[in-house]
C-alpha cells in the first residue's frame, strides 16, 4: 500500500514537471522562426477565447489553450488593449500577450508638418514624399498654381470651400487655394482624405485670423485675400517678425505710391527656382506674377504665410528703408535708404 502511494506521488511529481515543461515551452516558443508581420485587429469587449482563436486562425500561435492559460495564471484579462496590432508568427505567445497588454497597438493616426511658407505644390510633394497622395491629387482639388480657370476652361476648377469659412468670400473662385493651407503641425487619421486634411488646415486658419485682426484689415480698406497675397510674398522674402514687418513697411509704400513690388519671391514662384540673385531676363518673364513688370500685387498669394508674416502684412512697420535684400550666407536682412546704398549691398553680398 505504502509502495503504491509513493508511486501515485512520483507520477504526480512528474506529470506536473512534464506540464510545466510543456506549458513553459507552450507559451515561450513560436509558430515559426520566421514570418511576415500580420495585421491582426482586437476589438473592444472581445474574450479573451476570442482573441486566442483569432490568433490560432491567423496562423499567430500554435494553441489556444496556452494562450488562455497564460492570461488566466497572470489575470492578464482585463489588460488586454482594443487596437491595431503588427504580429509576426516568429513571436511568442508570451511576446504577444506583452504586446496585446502593453499599448502597442498601432496608431490610427499620424503627424503631418507643412512648414511656413511652403507653396501648394510643396505641400502637395510633401504629402506624395510621405505616401500618402500622388502630388497632382491636391492640386486637383485646390487648384494648380499661377492658373486662371477664366482662361483654362478644360481644366475643372478647384473646389469652392467659400460657402463655409467668410475668410474666403472675398478670394476669387477662379484661382487656387494658395495661401490658405495654415502651416502647421497636424494630427490626422492615417485614413483622412485630402479633403478632410484641407478642411483641417482651413478650419486652423479661420481660428488663427482672430476677429481683431479683421476688423483691423477692414478699418484699412483693405480685404483677407490682399493680405494673404502680402503675407505669401513677405514669408518667403525675409525670416524674422520684425523684418518681416518693416519689409511689410516697404512693399505697402510702393504699392501707395504707384511702384513695382520687384519681389524676388515672385520670381522664385513663377520659375522654380531659388536664386541669391536673379538676371535681367528672370525680371521681363511674362507672367501676371511678376512683380517686377506690373505693379501692386500679383493676382493671388504666393506661398502659404505663417502667423508672423499675416501680422505683419496687417501690422506694417513704417520707417525711411526703401530697399532690402537677405544675405545668403546668413540669412540676415540688410535695409538701405537709397538705391546706390542697396546697390553697394548688393555688390557685397551677393556676388
């Protein structure tokens, strides 16, 4: 009798050593060595039984039981996360369960930065460089650059966003949505549309134009869509605010007083292309953009301005500069007074 019990005992012993062995090598070992990442989906409320089958159907683990019992022996239940997750079969059910009850789930959304200044087919080749839109996709549905759809008639227009933000009422439908993507840092769904990214950038603009600065633009007779197209031109030109403000200072007295702009940037915008000085013939280019052959404002916005430069578009500061122009090496603007003083800038510093 006494035999018998001690045998019962040593099966006993090695039975649970055998289990533990095998639970040990249940939740520690993988489907497979190798594999390709798997999209695997939990969704909320769903049992812990659930989740082990719909790992064992893709092909993530070998047994749902183990599964189970390794949640059950740590009460991990309650801290398996709703989520989209990347497994891969080479992982153990141990390594999954970390993953499942460690917030690792991938996110539905993501970070985009469109940076001051940027023009719309930047925006719009920032956006393919990402993945996310082939580059003409925004342009179709804002708008292309320097287009006239008075004049493009087989072309379709942009999409009139005016209906929904007073902002725009006075922008022209005929022209694109330059100037009014708001640069920024966003958060968006991975999953967003153009569209939904538009209105986005749209909506951050209706709330930084605070009631104060309209009002302010209004009391100067002036309307939004001038002094976006000024701010677009006053970004690209010069980098800090209170340079921004006196060339602000400066282009709105040549505009008073019946003079050209002579604006690089507008150059910069109709050719592509960023010079430290452009020749004689960049400056005679035909285009309606061109600052240096027609005077006022070009027929739209140049770039998408960032706060500063719209404050300083509404906020000129006034002094007795009449010329400037931004070192290469530095990016520091040098003013001058006079014509021969800025031509002696020019001589030494853009050579």
């Amino acid at each position: 009798m006494l035999k018998n019990v001690k045998f019962i005992i040593i099966l006993i012993i090695i039975s649970a050593f055998l289990a533990g062995v095998f639970y040990w090598r249940g939740i520690n070992s993988a489907v497979s060595e190798t594999g390709q990442d798997i999209q695997f989906l939990v969704s909320s409320g769903e049992s812990v039984k659930q989740i082990g089958k719909n790992l064992a159907e893709a092909g993530l683990i070998k047994s749902e039981f183990y599964f189970k019992t390794y949640i059950r022996n740590n009460d991990l239940g309650a801290k398996l996360q709703a989520g989209e997750y990347l497994l891969n079969p080479s992982l153990s059910i141990k390594k999954i369960v970390e993953i499942l009850t460690g917030g690792q789930a991938q996110s539905k959304e993501r970070n985009i930065k469109i940076i001051e200044g940027w023009n719309i087919r930047e925006i719009s080749q920032y956006f393919e460089r990402e993945g996310m839109f082939q580059s003409e996709e925004l342009l179709e549905l804002i708008g292309f650059p320097q287009v006239d759809y008075r004049n493009n008639k087989e072309m379709p227009g942009p999409k009139n966003y005016a209906a929904s933000f007073d902002f725009l009422k006075d922008k022209p439908a005929y022209y694109s949505l330059e100037g009014y993507l708001f640069p920024d840092t966003y958060r968006i769904f991975k999953d967003a549309t153009l569209d939904d990214i538009v209105l986005k950038m749209l909506n951050n603009f209706d709330k930084k134009l605070t009631p104060e600065m309209r009002a302010d633009i209004k009391k100067q007779g002036k309307t939004i869509y001038e002094i976006v197209a000024m701010a677009s031109i006053i970004e690209r030109e010069v980098r800090s605010e209170d340079d921004m403000k006196i060339v602000s200072g400066i282009f709105w007295d040549r505009i008073k007083n019946k003079q050209a702009l002579e604006s690089c940037a507008t150059l910069a915008y109709i050719l592509g292309v960023n010079k430290p000085q452009y020749t004689t013939e960049d400056t005679k280019i035909d285009s309606p953009y061109n600052t240096y052959q027609n005077r006022g404002l070009p027929p739209g916005p140049i770039s998408n301005p960032g706060l500063k430069a719209i404050r300083a578009a509404i906020y000129p500061e006034y002094t007795d500069y009449n010329y400037f122009l931004s070192r290469p090496d530095t990016g520091e603007t040098v003013f001058s007074r006079t014509y021969e003083e800025h031509v002696g800038n020019k001589a030494k510093y853009l050579r």
